[in-house]
C-alpha cells in the first residue's frame, strides 16, 4: 500500500504532469522556509521572538484581508471553525520554531525538523490502522541519513533545550498537515480565505501573548529598533516563509498526500545548507555534499513511493 490517504487518492492517480504541478511549489516552500533560518537569526532574539512574528504575520494580513474579502465573506462557520483551528495550532509551530531557533544552531533545527518526514507517514498509517510503505519508509530514511551527513559539515552540537523546542515544533508540523487533509470542512473551500483565517488566529495567538508582562520587547519597540536589512528580512518571512508557503501548502496538500508534502517539505535543511553556503559563508565539506546527495536521492524515490 501507500500513505495515500483515501480522500486524497484520485489526485494521486493523476497525469505525472500534474503530478509535478502540486510538486514544484512545495518544494519552492521548501527553499524559501530554508532561507529562513538566516532570516530569522538576523532579525530575533530571545527578548523579540513574539514581537517578531506579530509583525511577520500582520504585515500581509490587512492586505488578505481586503483582496480576498467576497470569498472571506463566503466561508461557512464549520470552515471559520476549521482554518481557525489550523491557525492556532501554525501559531504554536511558529513559537516552538522560533524559541528553539534562537536557543539551537541552525544546524540543530534543520536536522531535527527534517524527522517531520517520519513522523507523518507513521502518523497517517496509524490513523488508517495500516503500516507504510517499505519503499517510502526507506525513502524517508535516506533522506534523513542525508540530512545527518549534511549537517554533519557545519557541526552538529550536543542537544539541548531549543532541539526538544525544535522536535515538537516537528511533531506540530506533522499534526498540521494532517489536520488539513483531514477535516472535512476546509477541503472545499478557497485556499486564500483559509490562508487568511489561519493567519488571523495565529496573529491573535501571538498578539494575546505580547500583552501578558514578561513575554519580551513589544511589537512596536521591535520595529522601532530595526533597520533597512531587518526591515527586509521581515518582509521576506512574512511574504514568502508565511504567505506564499502557507497558501501552497494548503493548496497542495488537497491535490496530493501528506506524507508527500513533507517528504518533500523535508528539503528544506538542504536548502537551508545552500543558503549557508551562499550567503553565510559557510563550508560542507564532502561529507555535507554526500549528504545533500542522500537528501536528493531520497526525495525522488520517495516521490515515486507515495505516487
């Protein structure tokens, strides 16, 4: 069998053309949610990392909100309840992402997020009471060794509190993708005004969180104290790591499986590894570049598994 879930199937059986249609932008999600960790480092702290995100996702809320507003409008409250849902559980995977990027390496995050490859094809399996794959059991593995290598070239460092921050940042990741193919209610509806409404509850989970004392520089201290360079790498979370990532994956996670989408939102450490490179100023070395291979090599195979 494959990890296809049922509702799921026929978009799975469909042209390979189309196929590679869902395909090509998740794995731009998958490069760009890889630039991201250096984003996100240039611009956070441990004292902005809730004042960050509020302005991440209110910068293109306001601007969804009006485009989309006649199919906002059209939503019915069983889909408000749905993409409300979603968007509580994108804020926590937002929050466990960012503290645990702040208190890891990067090398750290990528590795342990990658396991997101594992995690879904097990939990799908296990909702439906049927084991995955061997094939793509043994995709994910070599994409995960791949990863290992890769990371193994910038450093790996003993695990501590941003990793187990990171590893359920993983696991709510993997409940993300699988609430979305699942809950009925959502399955039907434009994807922009579901994109919108998750992002409005995770504003209004983060903005609840900035107003109890304690939690960090407000929002308007934040911007305050950025510059021209902070100012772009906020634009790009929000624009390209928030919306355009959020609203792909919505769209393709109905067209094809979940274990699909995050094997090949499971990429991302590599991308992650090539904007080190060409950015950072970072090295693999060949033990790195044999893991970007394994990751490559994995991926295809477990396209073909899932397919």
């Amino acid at each position: 069998m494959t990890a296809t879930s049922p509702a799921l199937a026929p978009a799975t059986l469909a042209a390979p053309r189309r196929t590679w249609s869902a395909d090509l932008p998740v794995l731009a999600v998958a490069v760009v949610w890889g630039g991201s960790y250096l984003a996100a480092k240039g611009i956070t702290t441990a004292h902005t990392v809730i004042a960050v995100l509020v302005l991440r996702f209110a910068l293109v809320l306001p601007v969804l909100v009006v485009t989309g507003w006649r199919r906002l409008r059209a939503l019915t409250p069983a889909q408000l309840r749905g993409a409300g849902l979603l968007g509580c559980v994108l804020g926590g995977i937002f929050l466990l992402e960012t503290f645990g990027v702040v208190h890891t390496s990067a090398t750290n995050a990528g590795l342990i997020i990658s396991l997101t490859m594992i995690f879904t094809p097990l939990a799908e399996a296990a909702i439906r009471r049927e084991a995955p794959s061997a094939a793509f059991l043994g995709a994910a593995a070599v994409s995960v060794a791949g990863v290992v290598l890769l990371t193994q070239g910038a450093g790996f460092i003993a695990p501590g509190l941003g990793d187990l921050l990171i590893l359920c940042a993983a696991l709510a990741r993997t409940l993300h993708v699988l609430l979305m193919a699942r809950i009925k209610a959502v399955q039907d509806a434009d994807s922009l005004s579901l994109t919108t409404v998750q992002l409005g509850a995770a504003v209004l989970v983060f903005a609840v969180l900035a107003a109890v004392p304690g939690t960090g520089d407000t929002p308007w201290a934040a911007a305050a104290d950025f510059g021209p360079a902070q100012w772009a790498g906020l634009v790009f979370l929000s624009v390209f790591c928030t919306l355009f990532a959020f609203y792909v994956q919505m769209w393709a996670v109905r067209r094809t499986s979940p274990s699909r989408v995050s094997l090949l939102l499971g990429t991302e450490p590599l991308w992650a590894a090539a904007a080190g490179i060409a950015i950072g100023g970072e090295h693999l070395g060949a033990l790195g570049f044999a893991g970007a291979a394994l990751v490559l090599a994995g991926t295809a195979w477990g396209r073909r598994a899932a397919g």
